[in-house]
C-alpha cells in the first residue's frame, strides 16, 4: 500500500486545484455564459459555410486572431460594440 501511495504522491500537482472556484464561478456566470456559447456557435457555423479562418475574421473586425479564439471558446462577456462587430464581418444576426 505504501508504494502505490508514493507512486501517487509523484503524479500530485505541487499547486492546489481551482476545480472548485471555476465551478462556482460558471454558475454564478451561468446566464450570460449560455449566450456566449451560442454566439460561439452561430459563428463557427458561419465561419465554417464560408470557409473564414480565425485570422481573416480578426482582419475583418480589425482586432487580434487571439481575440477571435477567445469568443469562440464561449466564455466572453461579449460588449455590445463586439457583438455589432461580428455582425458586420459575418453578415448575421446575433441580436
């Protein structure tokens, strides 16, 4: 028994987890990160009939490919001016 508590104790992350932190925040956050997520999804739907990458659609909105990559995931509390943005360079309707 010991020795498959050591082999353990070797795997064990020397920082303790946020596991429940980041819980408790996505249901705090939880109404407005639905509608990040389906935003997230209207545009990878769009992007994907049309054939834009990430960069083209940063060049479009005129920000960064790292931006683009963060809405996507669908957990960006996303301004009004963004969301008219990705309105404009995809031609939808997000409101």
């Amino acid at each position: 028994m010991d020795r498959v508590t050591e082999r353990l104790r070797q795997y064990q992350s020397p920082t303790p987890s946020k596991w429940r932190e980041e819980a408790e925040e996505r249901q705090a956050n939880s109404s407005w990160l639905k509608h990040s997520r389906k935003i997230a999804l209207k545009m990878l739907g769009k992007m994907n009939d049309e054939g834009i990458t990430q960069s083209q659609l940063a060049e479009r909105m005129g920000c960064k490919q790292q931006q683009i990559s963060k809405i996507l995931k669908g957990r960006e509390n996303l301004t009004l001016e963004t969301l008219s943005r990705i309105e404009g360079a995809l031609d939808i309707r997000l409101l």
